[in-house]
C-alpha cells in the first residue's frame, strides 16, 4: 500500500521525527535507574542503654516478630548503645509498599512487648532520594570565627528561611540543616545554697514547669456568652526564669531563682558539625521528592540559590557537592557518542553502496528509529538515563541491520532485470521472515529478565526497553518505509567514479574470500584448531579478568568514614576533623574542597544512621582523575595510621550500595554465638586453622571498637540510712554532667531547653564522685558499687543469631580459585570444634551475581534457539546459527582482557546484547544457504552462492555496528567508564563473530548437510 502512497510515507516520517523531538525535551534525566535494594529499616532509641541490653530487649523481640512478614529474604541487626537497627531485605519485586505496611502492622503489635523507657520503633524506606541531590554550606561573609550569638542567628536563618524557601520549591522534599548550634538555658545551683536553704532538686524543677504553662484551661460562661481562658507561660526572657520564685521563706520573702543558681543562655551539646576548608560552616543537605528529575531539581536550587544571594548579601550561600552536573554531562556526552556513531555508521554505507543516493535512503532508518524510540519512552515513562541511552547507542548499528539486508535483497532482483516496484515488493516480501527472526531473536534475550527480576531485572530493564523499542522500530521502517524511499529515490546502479574503485575492490574482497572459502572446505581443520585454541584461551581469559558488580567511575571525589575511640565526644571528633582537614589542605598544595561532617546528620536515610556517631565523621576530598586519587588516598591513610585509635573505611565510589550494611570484605566469616568473648577465642582458633591452609591469611574484626562504660547498683541499706532515694541521686549525678532536662520553652517559634546543672567542680569519674545532699557529703561509691566495664560498640545479628564477624585477609582471586578448599576448611573446622562458622562478603555476592547473569544468558540462548527451531521446523539450523554466539564472545573477553575491563554488570550488558545479534550474521548465511540448497541439491554451489550474496550485508551490518560504537570508546568525558565497559564487550564480540562465522558456519553446514548433497542442477537460481 505504502509503495503507491510516497508523500504519506513522507508525512509520516515528520510526524515521528517532530514528536519524537518534543518527548526527548520532557524526558526526566537521571545518571542511573532507580535500583533501591527491597530494605526496610527499623530504628529503635532506648537512651542510654548498653548495645548488651539493645540486642536483648530491642532487637531480639523485634527480629522474631518480623522474620515473619511476607517476603522477608534475610534479617539483620545492629545493636550499639542507646539503639537498635534492624534491617529488613525482601526479595526483589516485592511490593514496598504493601511490606512497608504489613511490617508497620508488626511494630504496633509488638511494641507492648518493648521496654517503657524505648521510643516507638521507626520504620524507614530506602529510596533513592534518601542521597541528598546537592549539599549548600552557609556562613557570614567575611566572619572567620563567629560568636555564639551569630551562630545563633544563622542557625535561625537557615531555620526559619533558607530551609523552608527551598522545601516550598516543587520537587524538593526536604532541606536537612547539619553543624548548626541549639540554644539552651543552663540553671546552675549552687548546692551549698540550696542545701542551706533545705531545697532539692525536683522542687527547682517543678517550679521552673509550672512556671512554662502554656496551655486552654476551659471557658468561663456569661448568661448568653462564653469566653475561652488559656493559660500563657510567665517566661518570655532570661529574666523572667531568674525571677521565679521558688520557696517562701520564714521571714515572709519570697526566694527567687536567682539567688541559688546563676542563669545562663549557652550552647547545647551539639550532635552535628560541619567544616570546609576548615573553617566552621553550616550545610543544607537538599533532598528530592521520589521520582523527581535531579537535573531538574537542582536547576530549581540554583534559581532559588540567586534569589536568596540578591536578598541576602551577608551571607555566603555555597554549592559544596551536586550530582546534576555530572549527570548532565555524563547524559550529554552520551548523546554525543549516538550522533557520532550515527554519523560513523552511515559513512559506512558509502563505502558499500555504489551511488550517492541509497545511503540517504538506509539512513533514513536511524532517525526515524531514535525518535520514535524517544516517543516511547515518554509514553512508558522511561527516563533518560545512562543505561537507557546505552541502549540506544549501542544498538545504532542495528539499526542500520534490518534496512541493509532489504535493500539489498531488492537490488539482487534488480540485477535479474526485475521493474523497480515489482523487486521493491518482492524483495521485501522474500526476506520480510529472516530480518524479523533476526530482530526477535536479539529481542528475545531480554526476556528471561521478566522472570530472572532482581538486581539485574531493575538495573537492564531501561536498556532491555529502549533497545528492544528502537529495533522494532528500525524492522518497521525497513518494512513499510524504505522500500517506499527506495523506489522513489533509486538510480542506475552502474557505479562511477570512486563509487566504481570502491565496488571494484569489494568485489575483489569478495572473490578472494571465496577462493579461501573453497579451499578450507577441503582443508577445513586449520580453522577447526584455530577455533578450539581460541576458545580455549577466551575460557582462560574469562578466569583471569577481574570482576566486579559496577565498574568504578573516574573520580571526582574521595570518600571516607573514619572513625575515633568509642568514648570519645564529639567536640574531640569536631577538633580531629579540622586537624586532618588541615594536614590535607597542607600536603596536597591546592586549592581543593575538603569538606568533614561529623555526629548525627540525617535521621532519615538508613546509609546515614548506620555510618554516623558522635565519634565518626565522614572526610570528602575533591580530586581530578585516579592518579589525583591515589596520591590523597596514600596521605589519608598515612595520617590515620599515626593514630593507633582510628579506623578508617573507604566509602566506594558506586552508584549502587546496599543501605543494610556497610562495604563488606571480600570475604568474612561469622562466629555463631551469643558468648563473643569465647567467639573471639574461636577466631583465633579458626585463624590458626586456616594459615595452615593458607599462607599469611589473617582475621579482623569487623566492628572493632570498644566502649568504656560503668555499670551502678545502688545499695539499698546505705540508701537508707543517709536518708536518700534513688531518684535523688540519679538527678544529682546528671546534674553534675550533662544536666537534668527540665522543660523546653517556646521562645518566639523556637524551642529552647532548660537544663539543670550544678556549678560544683565535682570529678565526674564516678568512682571519685561525690553527693552533696542532705547537708551531707557523700561518696558515690557509700551508697552505689561502681563497676568500670568495656563494651563493644556494636553488637551484630544475622538470621536472629547472634554473631561475631571477622574481614579476612583472602580476595576475590583467592575466593575464585579455591572456593572449594575455603569451604573444606570451614566444614573441618566446624566438624573438629563443634562451632559454627559462616563465610560471607562481597565476593560471593559478586559471585551470586555472575551466576544469575550466567543464568540469564543460558535461558536467552534456549529462547533462541526454540524462537529458530520454530522458525525453520528442524533442529538443525537453529544448531549452527547458536555456534555463533560462542565465536562472539571470545572477542569479547579477549577485548575486556586487552583493554583492562572487568566483567561486570555493565559489560555483560554488552554480552547479552552480543548474544542477540551474534546470530544474525548466521541467520543470513544459513537461510540462503538452506534454501539454495533445497532447491539445488547442491552443496557446494549452496555455500559458494551464500558467501557471495550474503558477504556485502554481514559485513555491512557488522562494520555499521561496530564504527558506531567507537565513540563510546573514547576515554573523555563524565561517565566514560560506564558506556566503555559497555562498548568493548560487544565490539570485541563482534569482531570475532563476523570473521568466525564467515569460515565456520558453513564448514559445519558442510558437515551436517553431506546427506543431503545430491547432482547439481547448473540452471537452477535461488528465487
């Protein structure tokens, strides 16, 4: 119908081509899908209690409760003081939602179960907008060290109008303040005062509470009318507290506040610091709605940014990290590399084709398809990512695949002296099956990922569609499009000019590949040894290459978590921070961010809870390039290692991470055991054990870090006999620290808490510590028995076990090649002593992960031989095309090994696909060939008419294919990693593909089909 109709093939090319542009501008940009891991985290606070008694009281009745919920994978726990988190991991493809609530449902039936001092367990989503999309630092412009009092006011700002200006900008979910001061009223009493005047503690504070009323008391009524009375606090200032009255004296004066204890306003304990470049700053953590586009997002914070810099010229609004840029340009870049690719691929055309004009006409297929690709995506809300772009770029040769094989089977009926419209309709009609058994069979290996789901399920899905929707589209165009383009633009095919020196020397090609064609028919077992030795060596290769779940991007940035003594406070974390800022900033000689965060940030975001603590801070270092990197990582460590304290975790530069836990070793082992003293006894034992096995292994402990605590008991007879109640005393010893927490006072929308302190230089070492009640001195250690005691800081669980967990000296190669001698080991051990181990880590998850993508594969590779087999009724040919796929991916472990690419989810994104097409070039030559033959009886003249019909498209396809990748090789740019590990796993592949495939496919024809060879029938032509 369309071959009649040329101007309606035309409109409907604009029509995909304007609408394609308008979805591509709306499209959301991100760098990377919207991989969370299925997690749920529960946070529990039960204040001041030791990890000991988290674990009992908190994590073990909470753990056996949720291990039930539907689709629970795995249940973990961490227990430190004052906490409890529980980690909660479905399985991939649960619905969050529906386990958010069923596990809510949980919480509120065991919350009776938990200790009245705990808070309500929180229950917490991991998303990806848990990571801030940008961090703002805030300070006084030309104020190096700012007085209390201007941190009070910037805190307020930020408070009051910096934050809530950018949570009113669409898209922006929340703007998290860290490293600002609070406020808080100190009472200090002077206890030989309040002793004098026979006053305690709890009747200063409940003076100070009744003082802080702010409340409706009822109405009073009138006859007709009523009138509402509230209650309004008598503290509007300072003086106002310093003038409460407290007793009435004997002589009729009223004693006021002031007269025992001085009233301050000071800083409170602060739980968060910021600094960069070591001076004293205040961030803005900005964080995005779920499903709001980052590029988007943050172009709305710099606008925001500017208007806020115009109104506020006093303050310095900074941008100290943002991830936009990078994912602009990463996107950018990729964009760069599809139109050059497409660019490269269509050169490709004038060297095949012999005029000017056909390859406008093929090249009509790859915008056409693009665009309409763009539309789909905007119709399926597919974002415009790197994954989803790759996909795209690297299926720009493919596109060309379906477009070459038509036309060129519509000129092979023009050569016969076919009309034009009668060869356009019948060469469309003669090869319309094998493009579109090609087509599907490369579409089919995305298949099995709506079953396999998981990691590789969400992470290829984006890929798998855009890939999929461009090839339909690209059949589409070859179909109805090009055959209409192909006869209104077509011209004498007799080649002049470089047109005729180019066909000249194809056609020499050609005769040449089919002298040699013949010869290894006779002679075939030179290519059969050469085919065995490489695939031997690509085995090989396969084994050596490193492997890994997601390659490392070129780093813009190092990261670390570092972490101080257990007991050491914040203000100690606060001034290490600056001194490692400073050695850095000194060292490195630039004028480089460094940028510390330490204490509490961000309640909110399961990643933060985990790494953060009053004593751990996270150090950010801006670096150009790995070299860059490598120099600043060797100084960071080297500074950590002069403190024999200090621990130090390099945060990976992924852009995934699991939210349950920390990086973990490539491989550990976990003692089972609720008695971890005797499990680090069976460490060392287990340790021993394996240097017998293994030559220099060694254990460390995953959470090494100890706390030094002192556990109370008071002595009930020694209570009474000074007179004393239990409460009494604990008010007094939290007096003579932190302070008693009387009550928060609202002052003008900010609540600021008053605390009671004394002003006494009593030592706070409890066993040096003395009371001062009852007109009386006393001794702690006389009324309570003091114990110093060492604790962990964090105590772990798995699958509600209690374990002990060891990082060992053994790696990824170690795991790879002596798998079964590491478990050997365990089994033995665990036989000899009667204690269990388990082995983790990140390598047999990266091991877990291959086998899935092997898997995957496997399954791709059965569909398409099952989609051939019922293509061609016979399980034959769908035999020698599959062959095919293995010759591919020998040049793609061979390229990965040469060009230092790890195997990893990435590059087997580029095998998949490989798998897809591979056989293409096979489909091809087999169909001919079969058909050829059948009508023949020829075997020979089958293969021989195959290799010259059919060698101008294989290489055509394969050679658009591949100059259309080149770009992604090119090491510039943001993101160059990504799409490189993606390009050279199919490069590789189908460079071997194309020449294996040319001399293998039909030397095993040849062998499988020597029954059906029968007298040549000279006159006879393929139809």
């Amino acid at each position: 119908m369309l071959l009649q109709k040329p101007i309606a093939s035309a409109i409907l090319v604009f029509a995909v081509l304007l609408f394609g542009g308008v979805a591509l501008s709306r499209l959301s940009i991100e760098l990377m899908p919207d991989v969370a891991e299925p997690t749920l985290l529960v946070r529990t606070d039960y204040a001041g209690a030791p990890a000991s008694d988290v674990e009992l009281r908190i994590n073990e009745p909470l753990e056996g409760v949720l291990s039930g919920v539907r689709g629970v994978q795995a249940v973990r726990s961490l227990a430190r003081q004052g906490q409890g988190l529980v980690f909660l991991t479905f399985n991939w493809g649960t619905d969050m939602d529906i386990a958010f609530l069923n596990v809510r449902e949980k919480l509120d039936q065991v919350r009776f179960f938990l200790p009245e001092e705990a808070d309500r367990p929180q229950l917490i989503y991991t998303s990806a907008s848990d990571q801030p999309i940008a961090i703002l630092a805030v300070t006084l412009k030309g104020v190096e060290q700012p007085t209390i009092e201007q941190q009070l006011a910037l805190k307020r700002l930020n408070e009051q109008v910096l934050s809530r200006r950018f949570e009113q900008q669409p898209g922006i979910a929340q703007a998290i303040i860290v490293g600002a001061i609070e406020p808080e009223v100190h009472i200090r009493f002077k206890p030989a005062l309040i002793e004098r005047y026979g006053i305690s503690l709890s009747a200063i504070q409940q003076a100070v509470q009744d003082a802080n009323v702010f409340t409706a008391s009822g109405e009073l009524r009138d006859g007709w009318y009523r009138y509402a009375i509230k209650v309004e606090s008598r503290i509007n200032r300072l003086d106002d507290i310093r003038a409460i009255p407290v007793i009435s004296l004997a002589s009729g004066r009223v004693l006021k506040l002031e007269e025992i204890a001085d009233v301050e306003l000071a800083r409170e304990d602060p739980v968060s610091f910021a600094h960069l470049n070591g001076q004293n700053v205040q961030n803005i953590l900005i964080k995005k709605e779920y499903g709001a586009n980052t590029v988007t997002v943050f172009e709305t914070v710099q606008q925001t940014l500017s208007e806020l810099r115009s109104q506020y010229p006093d303050v310095e609004l900074t941008v100290v990290k943002e991830e936009a840029t990078y994912i602009e340009n990463s996107i950018f870049n990729l964009l760069q590399t599809l139109f050059l690719g497409s660019i490269l691929a269509f050169l490709v055309l004038f060297l095949f084709l012999n005029d000017a004009r056909t390859p406008f006409t093929i090249g009509i297929s790859i915008p056409v398809s693009i665009f309409l690709t763009f539309l789909a995506m905007f119709g399926l809300n597919i974002q415009l990512n790197i994954i989803s772009l790759s996909g795209l770029t690297l299926g720009i040769g493919l596109l060309l695949d379906n477009s070459i094989v038509v036309l060129e089977n519509i000129n092979r009926y023009r050569k016969q002296g076919v009309p034009l419209l009668e060869a356009a309709r019948k060469g469309t009609r003669e090869i319309a099956l094998p493009v579109t058994a090609s087509t599907f069979t490369t579409i089919s290996v995305f298949f099995p990922l709506l079953f396999l789901g998981g990691f590789e399920g969400a992470f290829f899905r984006d890929l798998a569609a855009t890939l999929s929707i461009s090839l339909v589209s690209s059949l589409l165009v070859a179909l109805f499009i090009l055959p209409v383009f192909a006869v209104q633009f077509s011209q004498s095919r007799t080649p002049k000019g470089l047109f005729a020196a180019i066909s000249s020397i194809l056609e020499r090609i050609i005769e040449a590949y089919e002298r040699g064609l013949t010869t290894l028919l006779r002679r075939p077992w030179p290519v059969v040894v050469g085919t065995v030795l490489l695939v031997a060596g690509a085995v090989f290769t396969f084994s050596i290459i490193s492997k890994e779940v997601i390659p490392p991007s070129e780093p813009k940035e190092i990261t670390y978590h570092i972490t101080l003594s257990g007991n050491t406070a914040l203000r100690s974390t606060d001034e290490a921070a600056k001194k490692i800022q400073t050695f850095v900033q000194d060292r490195l000689n630039t004028n480089r961010s460094v940028l510390s965060i330490g204490g509490y940030t961000d309640a909110s975001s399961p990643a933060s809870i985990v790494n953060e603590a009053l004593n751990k801070f996270t150090l950010s270092v801006n670096v150009s390039g790995f070299d860059d990197a490598r120099m600043a990582d060797r100084l960071i460590r080297s500074y950590v290692a002069t403190f024999a304290d200090w621990s130090l975790e390099e945060v990976e530069n992924q852009t995934f991470t699991t939210s349950s836990s920390n990086s973990d070793a490539p491989i550990q082992f976990s003692i089972v055991g609720k008695n971890r003293a005797l499990s680090e006894k069976v460490a060392e034992a287990f340790e021993n054990y394996l240097k017998g096995r293994f030559a220099d292994v060694r254990l460390q402990k995953k959470y090494p870090q100890t706390i030094q605590s002192y556990q109370i008991r008071f002595l009930p007879d020694q209570l009474f006999l000074f007179e004393l109640t239990e409460q009494e005393v604990i008010t007094y010893l939290e007096s003579l620290s932190r302070g008693t927490f009387i009550t928060d006072w609202n002052q003008q929308d900010e609540q600021v808490a008053i605390r009671l302190l004394s002003d006494a230089g009593t030592s706070v070492d409890p066993e040096q510590m003395v009371l001062e009640l009852k007109n009386k001195r006393i001794p702690l250690y006389r009324v309570a028995s003091v114990v110093p005691v060492t604790e962990p800081e964090q105590l772990e669980r798995t699958d509600q076990t209690a374990v002990l967990t060891f990082a060992s000296s053994l790696s990824f190669v170690d795991w790879w090649w002596r798998k079964a001698d590491i478990r050997a080991a365990v089994q033995e051990f665990v036989s000899e002593t009667g204690y269990e181990v388990r082995v983790s880590g990140s390598a047999l998850q990266t091991i877990a992960l291959l086998q899935e993508m092997g898997l995957l594969l496997l399954i791709s590779i059965i569909l398409i031989y099952l989609i051939l087999a019922i293509q061609y009724e016979n399980l034959k040919y769908p035999f020698i095309i599959i062959l095919a796929i293995p010759l591919a991916w020998i040049g793609s472990f061979f390229a990965m090994a040469i060009l230092g690419v790890s195997l990893n989810a990435l590059s087997f994104m580029g095998l998949l696909i490989l798998t897809g097409i591979a056989v293409n070039d096979a489909i091809l030559k087999v169909d001919f060939m079969r058909r050829y033959l059948s009508e023949t009886g020829n075997l020979d003249e089958a293969i021989r008419q195959a290799g010259i019909h059919r060698f101008r498209p294989v290489v055509m396809t394969s050679a658009t294919t591949i100059l259309g990748l080149i770009p992604m090789l090119i090491p510039y740019g943001d993101g160059y990693i990504f799409r490189q590990s993606l390009a050279v796993a199919l490069m590789g592949g189908m460079l071997t593909s194309t020449l294996l495939t040319l001399y293998v496919i039909p030397i095993v024809f040849k062998w499988l089909e020597k029954d059906k060879t029968r007298a040549s029938v000279p006159n006879a032509t393929l139809p």
